[in-house]
C-alpha cells in the first residue's frame, strides 16, 4: 500500500494540474500550486 498509494496520488495529482490548467491562466496554477506544496509540506508530507 505504501508503495501504490503515492503512485495514485501522483496519478491524480497530474490530472489535477492538467484540470486546473485548462480552467485558470497559467500564472494562477503556479501560485495555486505553490500554496498547496507549501501547505503539504508543512504538514510534512512532502519534503
């Protein structure tokens, strides 16, 4: 499980990204993103 578990969310966090890219300009992905990666960070999931 621990193994397949990232993969899924890496899966869906690729068709996240594409969704959001499709719906908002680049500029406010980026930011969007950068606010999630430093919030899962924080919580020590990533990093």
């Amino acid at each position: 499980f621990s193994f397949i578990a990232p993969m899924v969310l890496v899966c869906c966090w690729e068709l996240v990204e594409r969704v959001v890219g499709i719906m908002w300009s680049g500029g406010v992905g980026q930011e969007w993103r950068r606010v999630v990666l430093r919030r899962m960070a924080g919580k020590g999931v990533i990093g």
